[in-house]
C-alpha cells in the first residue's frame, strides 16, 4: 500500500529550505527566487544570479522590482500583478519587462509601451510557425523543438545570431523588420519542420 503523504508544511519550499521573507528577493539578502509574492510562495532557486538585462531604448541596466512600482498610477489596488517580479530601466519611466514564470529571470529586455505593443504583434505573426493549434495533441519535446526551429529560421532570414534572435529582445525596428520578413515568407505551414516533427 502506497504511503499517504501528508499536507506540505507552510513555510517550507519545495526542496525543505525555509520560504525567505518577500523583501529580501529584492534586496539580494535572499538566495530565494519569488514568481507570486502576494501569495508569499517561493520558486525553485536560481541556478544562479541572473544577469539585469539592459534597456532597448537607452541601454541602461535594468532594476528588479515588484508590479506594485510598475502600475503605481493603477486605479486597481488589487491588480495581482502588484506582486509579480520585473525589471524596470531606471531611466525610462515606461520602460519594462517581466520575469520567467518561478523565477526572477527576465523575458527579454525592457521596452516602452510602443516597443512592446511592437513585440506582442510580432509573436502574433511569428508563434503560429510553432505553436500547436487549436486540438492539436504535440509533446512539450516537439513543441520546444519546433520553437527551436523557428527562431533559427527568423534568425537567418534576419540575418542574426541565433541567441541574439528573441522578440522579447527585439527593439521596435527590430519588431518591425521580423514582422516584414514574417508577412514575405508565407503561410505558416511553410516553416521548416524538424526531425523530430517527421519521426513522430
């Protein structure tokens, strides 16, 4: 007979570490790395300090803060986002971006409302290349491959390093070019499949 777990105990993290106090993350006094800190629970650690990415509009190193300083100008005082991580150009009053799910490490660079307005109509031409559609039952190992695979694709038809091919790094005439180069190549369909597409 299976042994019955009992319920997990607060305060504890996953791994048996005590749960660190909210302002430390951000502070640096913690090895923690916080994903929902209005929920007052802890992700996985970071393997390491990620790096502050830059700003794309000035080039300044980012800060890491909470939603609370991103939306200070919010009428919804119980917006959940309040407690979410981000990084934030000390510089540009408008310029941000977030954080990996469980983790403090940020998705891309920062960008003002405009560049990132520019990022979300990007990856609205370019995921169809990658993503599974509607009812379409792929395994997650396929669906990163096939991500894969596309972004290498976008990066030689931009005519860019790979790792420096990600929307969530692109400027807005960075956007702007992938979204021609994305509008000129075709139905989606027309992405290159990877092996492992054929062999499952």
């Amino acid at each position: 007979m299976a042994e019955q777990k009992g319920p997990r105990k607060q305060g504890k993290h996953r791994g048996g570490d005590s749960i660190a106090h909210p302002e430390a993350l951000l502070t640096g006094s913690s090895k923690h790395s916080p994903f929902h800190l209005g929920r007052g629970e802890i992700g996985a650690r970071s393997a390491s300090k990620p790096k502050a990415p830059s700003c794309s509009n000035c080039g300044t190193v980012a800060k890491l803060c909470t939603g609370r300083e991103i939306f200070k100008n919010s009428t919804n005082t119980s917006a959940p986002f309040y407690s979410y991580l981000f990084w934030k150009c000390p510089a540009c009053p408008d310029s941000h971006c977030g954080c990996q799910p469980h983790s403090d490490i940020p998705l891309g660079t920062p960008g003002d409302s405009r560049t990132r307005e520019a990022r979300q109509a990007a990856h609205l031409m370019f995921d169809p290349r990658w993503k599974p559609r509607v009812g379409e039952s792929i395994p997650p190992h396929v669906v990163t491959a096939r991500r894969s695979s596309a972004y290498a694709w976008l990066a030689s038809a931009m005519g860019l390093p790979v790792e420096e091919c990600h929307i969530g790094m692109f400027d807005y005439n960075r956007c702007r070019q992938a979204m021609t180069v994305i509008a000129n190549s075709g139905s989606p369909t027309t992405a290159v499949k990877t092996s492992t597409d054929v062999a499952t």
